[in-house]
C-alpha cells in the first residue's frame, strides 16, 4: 500500500529556516496539503494546494516540491511554531486519504 | 465563526459499538462534504470517511468499510460516526473535519484532503 514518509523530528533556531519533508508515490499525482498539531489539539490545516495558506496563516509558511517529495518550509521560524507538522494526499481508490507519520518541531 | 462541536470521551468493552455526534455551525451544513479522521495515540491522523450532507452518499476508507456507518441529520446540522465492534486497536480520538470545497450541486462535485475546520475530538477507549 501506498504511504507518506515524513523525518520524525526536525529542530531550528529560533528566526532561522527550516524545511520539513513529505515523500510518497502519491506525490506523483498529486500535490500534498500540510496540517500543524500542537499537543491536546485537532490539527489545523496550513497549506493546501498549490500553496495556498488557510485562513490566518502567517506568510511565513510556504509549501513546494517535486516529484514525489514535498517540502514545507518555515522561513524565520517563531516560538509558537513548536508542533507536529503532518502531511497528507489524496490517493487510490483503496486508500483515498493518506496522511504522512508527522515531523516533531523544536524550535531552539 | 465555522465551528463543530463534538460529543464527550466514550469507553467501551470489546466487540461493542460507539456513536459519536458533530454539531456544526457558522456555514451552510449542507453545502460541504464532512469527513472522520481517527487518530490513536502517539500516531499518525487515519481518515475513515466522508459524507455528503445533502445527498447522504458516502465513502470509506477500505479498512474501516462495513463496519462505520456516517449519518447527518441537516435539521440539527449535525454528523454521526458510528462504528461496531470495536477493538483495542479502535481507541483513539475521533475527529470530524470540514472539506474546504463547496458542494457546487447534487451531480457536480469535488471533494479534497483539505480540512478546514475541525472538531475538537473524541476519545474513544475500547477495553476489557
């Protein structure tokens, strides 16, 4: 079956760039969506394709990537960014929905 | 303000059913597909479904199929998750999620992986 692989955990200093990275087959075809989760919370959509941001999302959140590998990037990074990052796509008819593993944040 | 308010934690024994209610507001309930997503603990998001309000057309993630049912009731703007026999490997917090796309009419739609809204979770816990 298909699936999303994200790097478990990823840190920054704080006001620096950090890039974050989805990788699946799924990629191929279509483009991934990017969702925040701080701890206790529902995840929070980010950014949808092709780089659009949600609703109140700070302009320093911005999605690209090629292939199959996706990247979210957070460039000047903020203490307020610490939080799970997940991916997702769409995909086959057996598995419609996919949703990456998440990638930890730490910001230093 | 697009709002959904989900209903209370849940324990349930092995090989019982759960149902869980998602109250909506703040958009025209009929006019966006409504999806479930589950979540177990320390792992990933796992979409189950989704459910059209206005027509009541489903579709479910094979895992899950046959054994989830996903209602609405569009007088009371509200969705329902209900799975059956349940297993440990069931517990987890139940989200339901607004997809951002507008139902444009009964034969023309698209639906997306992008959720919007979400509701604020519940945790259902399957044990003995």
């Amino acid at each position: 079956s298909s699936e999303l692989t994200q790097d478990p955990a990823v840190s920054v200093a704080l006001g620096q760039t950090v890039r974050i990275t989805c990788q699946g087959d799924s990629l191929k075809n279509f483009y991934p969506t990017w969702y925040q989760q701080k701890p206790g919370q529902a995840p929070v959509l980010l950014i949808f394709p092709q780089n659009n941001r949600a609703s109140g999302v700070p302009d320093r959140f911005s999605a690209s990537g090629s292939g199959e590998v996706g990247f979210l990037t957070i460039t000047g990074a903020q203490a307020e960014d610490e939080a799970d990052y997940f991916c997702n796509s769409r995909d086959s008819t057996e598995y419609p929905v996919l949703f990456g593993g998440g990638t930890r944040l730490t910001v230093l | 303000q697009v709002q959904f308010v989900q209903s209370g934690a849940e324990v349930r024994q092995p090989g019982a059913s759960v149902k869980v209610s998602c109250k909506a507001s703040g958009f025209t309930f009929t006019k966006h597909v409504i999806h479930w997503v589950r979540q177990a603990p320390g792992h990933r998001p796992e979409w189950m479904g989704w459910i059209r309000p206005d027509t009541g057309d489903t579709l479910f993630a094979q895992k899950v199929q046959g054994r989830v049912t996903l209602t609405t009731d569009t007088s009371a703007t509200t969705a329902y998750m209900e799975m059956m026999s349940l297993t440990s490997e069931d517990t987890a917090v139940y989200y339901c999620a607004r997809d951002v796309n507008t139902i444009a009419s009964a034969t023309s739609f698209v639906w997306s992986n992008w959720f919007d809204a979400w509701g604020q979770g519940t945790l259902v816990t399957v044990s003995s």
